[in-house]
C-alpha cells in the first residue's frame, strides 16, 4: 500500500476566478493583508501493492489525463507513504 | 535596449515580408517591438479582415434599412442597430470562437459567449438572450467526445451565470468538422434609441479609462497565432494560451457599464476582445477626431512580469475601454466603486493625428492609429471554381436506391429521426439556462427564439440561426442563400416579421483558391438574396483556416436573421397543439434529395445539386406567415429532413399525432428537402380563411389531413406511434453522450 498526493494548480499566467473570489472575500470578513489567493485541488490516492516506477509513472499519466487540465492546470505529484 | 541590427521576429508573429516592409514604410523607420506586436494582431486575418474584405465590402452596397426603418448603426460598428418601434432599438451579432474552442473546450466556448455579450454591451444595449450555432465531428468520434461536452459546458456556464437565457442555435454534426469545431455566439441586445453608442474618442483633453478586470497573460499572440494559422502547423509561437473566462466579472462590467451609460458619461467605448488594448487604443483613436496618448504601465495587472508588447496583445477577458470628459470622471470612478469593478486613467485624447503609447516614461509606441486599425493590407487572393465541382453536382442523390414499400419508408423515418443531425437535441439544451428573465416566448426546439422586449405592450424579436454546409459545399452560391431563406422562414414561422441579417462565415483556408471561391460565391449569394428581400447585413464575423491538414470543413456560412413581432402573446407556436385542426403544407415540393439529411444518413453520399432557391416565394410566404398570426394554430418550417421530420417534430411537441394523404411519390413527398415550405394547422372552420390567404399570397397550399390519435400515420403507406418515434428521436445523443 502507498499513498500517493496528486496537487493540481491552475497555470500561474491563467485567470483563477475562485482564487479571486476568495481574495475578495477575506477583507470582507476583516482577514487583511493576503494579497494572492490561487485555489487549486488536492488528489489522495491508495495505490495497492508496491509503489514501483512503472506505478508511479501511471500515476502521472492519471494526473495528466484525467486528474488535470494540461492545457490550463499544472499538477505535482508526491509520494507520502 | 536591442541590437538595431537583428532580425526582427515579424516571421514568427504572423507577418509577412511584404507587411513587415509596409510597416517600416509607414513609420519610416524599423518598428519598436511594441508597435510590431500591434500591427501583428491587428493586421492578422482575424482582425483585418485581409483576405475577405474584397468581397464583404458587397455588403455595404445593401440599403441601410430594414422593411420597418432605417438602421441606426450599420456595418462597421461593433454590432449593428436596428430600429423596432416603440423608440426601442435591438443589436445582435453572431461572431466565431472555433480554434480557442478545439484547444480548450470550455474556457473557449465560454469566453467566445463572453466575447460577443461585450460587444453588445458597448453599442449602448442590455444583453438579453444569446444562442449558439455549434457544428462538431461525427457523433461516434473520440474527438467529438472530448470536445463536445467541454463546449456545451462552457456555452452554458459562462452564459448561465450571466443570467442569459439561450434561446436556440444549431447543433450539427458532420466529418469535416472533426479536429475542426465551430463555436459560433450570438448575442442579442435591446436599447432605447436615445441609449445607442459608437466607439469612437473624441474631444480633445478626454480621458482614456481601462476598467474591469485585469490584464494578464492570457490569449497573448491568440489573435493572430490561434485565429489564423492551423494547429498542425509548428512554430515557436503557436504554443496555445488559453483565455479564461469569470462570468461574474463580466455580469459585475455590465451592470456597471449600462449605469454608467444611463448617467451620461461616457463619449465613446470599445470592448476589449480579440487583440485586446491593441485593437481598443487604435479603433478607439482612428474612429475619433483626434489622437491618444496610453501611459502602458498604468493598466493594472494581474501578472508584474508582463512585457508592454505582451501587455498590448493580451486578450484577458471582461475589459472595457471607455472615453470619459474630465468632468465626468469621479462620478464614472464611483459607478465603477460601487460595482467593484477596477478602473485607470490609462490615457487621454489628443490634438495630434499620432497613437502614443509610453512605458514608464519610454515612447514605445508611436503610430497613425489607422494604419493600425483600418490600413491594414488587402488581398485579391486567387479564387477560381474548383475542379472537382462539376463532378460533385453531376452525381446527384436522385440517383441512389429509395425505399419503395411502406414498411421501408417506415424504417427510413425512424432511421433519419434518431440521426445526429435530426434528432433531439435536449441533452444540449438542457444545460443551458432558456427561460431566465423570464422574457423567454420561443427556444429550442422552436423554429426560432423570441423574447419580449416590452412587458408592457408585449413587443419582442425573434433570431434564428441556420446553414446546411452540405449544400454550400454543392453549390455556395445558393447554400448561402439557402441558410438565409430558412432562417428567415424560421424567424417568420413564429410570426414575426424577418428585418436583417448577421452572419457568421467559417471557411477552410483562403490560400486555397477552391475555398476563396466557396467564400466568393457564399457573399455574392448572400448579397443577392438580401437585395431581393429588402434586408440589409448588420454585420458579423469571418473565420477562415478552418480545416484539419488539407481538408478544409464544409463552408459554413452561418446566417443569422433577426425579426419583430408586435405582440409576443399571440405568436404562431411550433408543433401540434390540439387535435382535430387541419394539416396544411404550404409551398411547392420538388424532387430534391441532393444534399438532403437522407442521402447523408441512409447512403453517407454528398453530390449534386442543392434545393432551388426562390427568393420571391420565400418571401410571399412570410409575409402569408406574418399575416397568419391569430389564424394559424401552429407552424413548422420544412428543412433538414424533410416533410417527414416535420410532421414527426410537429408531433412530439404535445403528443398528439396527425393522419395524413401524400400526393405524388410518397418517398419524394416525406423526404425531399425543397426550400420555402412550412407545415401549418388551423381550426377546422378556418381552412377555408387559409386557403384564400395563400391564394392572396400566391402560395400553393395543399391539405395534408388531421391532426390526432397517437401515431403519424400516412395513409396508405404507414403509422408509426409517437411512443415509437420519441424512443428513437430522443435515445441518440444520451446513448452516446452518456447521462
């Protein structure tokens, strides 16, 4: 068993309207001083059996087909355990 | 600073050599990079219209008037203006966003509805309905799986949001298309006549304000790098930048941009779309009376590291340039406060003749704004009929084996109803928002959209948008003219009355002579057609390159047509309304198959000659149409399909079926796609009233039979139920689709 952590972000040149949104939102609410919000996804995956490399280059290629946008999202891919 | 002596990159931005050498021509000295960047994008295909203004330039010779009154801003103008009584004036548009919506599906989609609700917006006029003609591969394709859900997503999130309701459009399938989408949106607007805009900066001393959102790095170099060139092609600059779209931005810019209008305060406005600051600064100043100076590093930034070239080609969405008077300019501050929207003093109109345009204190760029905006080169590409054209019409469908029993006939309709291009459309549809505002009178699956514009006095219009590219492709000439004169039966079907047109034209290459051609003839024939119905182009949009290697897609000429009806409540619905009423088919049925939805689907075969055009009947029949409003129970205009789709369609609406007699072949009768007819009921006591009103109008009218029971049966060859028929219509794009 291995988990492993998928972080999917959008592109920093592109627009993230919910990351905007939450900037707007914090002085609102009195939270000053924060001036960049990003809001991106977070993937857990239980991989069973051993986590060897051909495992973890399928990992890649879910986040690159399925878990992520290529064409406006960047993701990393992390093993935890 | 760079070495005078290099190379400049004009190759890579698009240019070529003899531009890059009219550029140098015109400043008389080697551009800064800056000034290479604006002329790059504003003289690509997208923004100059380079190659096809030679043959748009038809359109003007149109009157300027529609059958109701003059136009109150014409081609040229962001959108066009039309007069509809009452002291209202409507705007519609229909503008293409297809390669953006190959490379990323829903952000493409969705600003190409955010693109074109701007431009609406900077005529003056509140955006009040959008539809969008859509043209995918074939169905079963794994292309069309990943792109089609992707743009219908971005269609309806981007307009949803925005609180717009999507009244209808067009979604076709066909292989050309594959690898190729086309993403056309349409937006319709309504203004007080005293409301209406023109992007133009004048008045000497007049500020210049950017306001919205702000300016990153988005679609840099898409203008000319995504709009005009293949995606097969290679080359450093062609990487794709996607535009995203945030259409609570864009709903904060208009609620901001019409209290603004109403308080007076603006002396001209530009929305920011394609070529972004680029276009807005040279439109702006060469429509104006004077010059501008743009200080660059004072439009606020969502990235810091953007270079100023970079900064003029962004096309980051939900921006708008506005031309204020100094005095007007704190209380132009405080509308944009209160709907939090962002706003600079970027610039101001001056005395010269000059676009200046500095950066932190640098002249970067200094420029006669209409060598930029309108000088732009012109080409008299080749065009000659292609080789192959006199094949493809020799080899007509009339030709091919028909079903001949009432058993075949049977199996043929239920085959061509669940066809992708016939069959229901509502896995689309109903993701998209149509009755919100609740103005909403017609939507798909109608013949056309109509909303109310007055809920007072009940005005309201009526836009439908129509192209069979197999029939362009046949023949372009009257394929264009055949898009025309059903959307205008369709906008006449509901009975309102057509008034103009706004059209869209996807083509393949036109570096390709056989594809110049198809454009040549497609303008010539659209230009011919609104001189015999008496309604002008308002405008529009042209998108060329389309096409996957050497294939271009079939020409597209998609036309808009847009018509008033006095009193929405008493509009002609589409489909059977009760039983019992009298089935009548108006217009002349010919042996037309060629290019018809049964040579397609049944024999996948393309050749011959499309339907014959007769403008003079399209024309009588709409007006017997308008007329008919009160009198008529419903309509339905006949078209891809044939008689068959819309008795099947007519049907469906309500379940209530409907016996019918064919006269003649009943295969030519059901399946024949001939131009200028319509289905219509009436009261029982009103056929008579019927018959006199198409004689008056000197449109044949044959009694089809009766509405009632639950299957369509016709006479003598077959009865289908509905049960049957709706099972098969509506299984398609679900069992593909999924959901």
């Amino acid at each position: 068993m291995a988990r492993v952590v998928v972080d999917v972000m959008p592109k920093p040149e592109i627009l993230d309207p919910q990351g905007k949104a939450v900037l707007g939102a914090l002085p609102r609410l009195g939270f000053d001083g924060v001036t960049e919000v990003r809001q991106g996804k977070r993937f857990e995956l239980e991989i069973d059996g051993e986590l060897t490399e051909a495992r973890l280059a399928e990992v890649n290629e879910m986040a690159e087909k399925l878990l992520s946008n290529p064409v406006i999202e960047d993701y990393a891919v992390t093993v935890v355990a | 600073m760079t070495d005078p002596d290099r190379e400049q990159p004009w190759a890579d931005l698009g240019l070529k050599a003899d531009e890059y050498a009219q550029i140098r021509e015109i400043l008389g000295r080697r551009p800064t990079s800056s000034e290479l960047a604006m002329y790059s994008v504003m003289w690509s295909e997208h923004c100059s219209y380079k190659s096809t203004k030679v043959h748009l330039k038809q359109f003007s010779e149109i009157p300027q008037e529609t059958p109701v009154g003059k136009m109150l801003a014409g081609i040229g103008e962001n959108a066009g203006v039309l007069d509809v009584g009452q002291g209202y004036a409507v705007t519609f548009k229909v503008e293409s966003h297809n390669h953006p919506s190959f490379v990323e599906p829903y952000q493409g989609a969705a600003t190409g509805v955010g693109g074109i609700v701007r431009d609406i917006l900077a005529m003056g006029a509140r955006p009040v309905a959008v539809m969008d003609p859509l043209r995918f591969g074939p169905l079963d394709a794994p292309d069309t799986a990943r792109v089609l859900p992707g743009i219908v997503a971005g269609v309806g999130g981007y307009g949803n949001c925005l609180g717009l309701p999507n009244i209808g459009g067009e979604a076709v399938f066909d292989a050309t298309y594959l690898g190729n989408p086309l993403v056309n949106a349409l937006c319709i607007g309504v203004l007080r006549h005293e409301d209406l805009h023109l992007a133009k900066a004048s008045g000497v001393g007049n500020l210049v304000i950017l306001y919205g959102a702000r300016t990153g790095g988005d679609g840099i170099g898409g203008v000319s790098v995504l709009a005009s060139e293949t995606f097969d092609a290679d080359g450093p600059a062609k990487r794709p930048s996607v535009q995203v779209g945030d259409p609570f931005m864009e709903k904060l810019l208009i609620e901001c941009t019409l209290e603004i209008f109403a308080a007076g305060l603006v002396a001209g406005i530009q929305d920011l779309g394609g070529a972004g600051l680029s276009c807005a600064t040279s439109e702006l100043a060469s429509a104006g009376d004077g010059g501008m100076h743009v200080e660059l590093d004072r439009v606020p930034l969502r990235d810091s590291t953007l270079a100023p070239e970079e900064i003029l080609m962004s096309e980051s969405q939900e921006r708008m340039m506005a031309v204020v008077e100094p005095a007007d300019v704190d209380a132009f501050m405080a509308i944009c406060a209160k709907w939090d929207v962002e706003a600079v003093v970027v610039g101001e109109v001056t005395d010269g003749d000059r676009l200046l345009i500095d950066w932190h204190g640098e002249r970067v760029v200094d420029v006669p704004p209409r060598s930029v905006a309108h000088d732009g080169p012109t080409y008299h590409r080749p065009y000659a009929r292609p080789s192959w054209q006199d094949a493809l019409q020799a080899d007509g469908a009339e030709a091919l084996p028909r079903p001949a029993t009432g058993a075949e006939l049977r199996e043929t309709v239920l085959k061509l109803v669940a066809s992708p291009n016939l069959c229901d459309k509502s896995w689309i549809t109903d993701q998209y928002d149509r009755y919100v505002q609740g103005n909403t009178v017609l939507a798909q699956p109608a013949d056309s959209g109509m909303i109310r514009i007055d809920e007072e006095t009940n005005l309201g219009v009526s836009v439908s948008t129509d192209c069979n590219g197999r029939f362009a492709k046949l023949d372009p000439y009257s394929g264009a003219q055949l898009a025309l004169a059903e959307s205008y039966r369709n906008v006449a079907t509901g009975g309102a009355r057509p008034l103009a047109i706004s059209d869209c034209l996807n083509f393949g290459s036109p570096e390709d002579p056989d594809v110049m051609w198809q454009f040549a003839e497609a303008c010539r024939g659209l230009k011919d057609a609104c001189l015999e119905l008496g309604i002008p182009v308002t405008g529009g949009n042209v998108s060329l390159y389309n096409q996957t290697g050497e294939t271009a897609i079939l020409p597209t000429p998609v036309v808009a047509v847009l018509g008033v009806i006095e009193d929405v409540t008493k509009r002609t619905p589409t489909g059977f309304q009760s039983a019992g009423e009298v089935v009548f088919l108006l217009g002349e049925t010919r042996e037309e198959l060629s290019g018809s939805e049964w040579a397609n689907v049944v024999h996948g075969h393309l050749g011959g000659k499309p339907p014959v055009v007769d403008l003079g009947a399209e024309k009588a029949l709409a007006e017997l149409l308008v007329e008919g409003v009160g009198l008529l129970t419903s309509a339905h205009d006949v078209s891809d399909g044939g008689l068959a789709q819309t008795l099947v369609e007519s049907a469906l609406a309500r379940d209530i079926g409907v016996i019918v007699t064919v006269s003649g072949d009943p295969f030519v009768a059901l399946f024949s796609e001939s131009a200028g007819r319509v289905v219509v009921t009436v009261d029982h006591s009103d056929a008579e009233r019927l018959q006199e009103l198409a004689a008056k109008h000197g449109v044949p009218a044959a009694a089809l039979g009766v509405t009632g029971s639950d299957a369509i049966d016709v006479d003598g060859q077959f009865a289908l139920p509905i049960t049957e028929a709706r099972a098969a219509w509506a299984a398609t794009l679900p069992s593909i689709l999924g959901g």
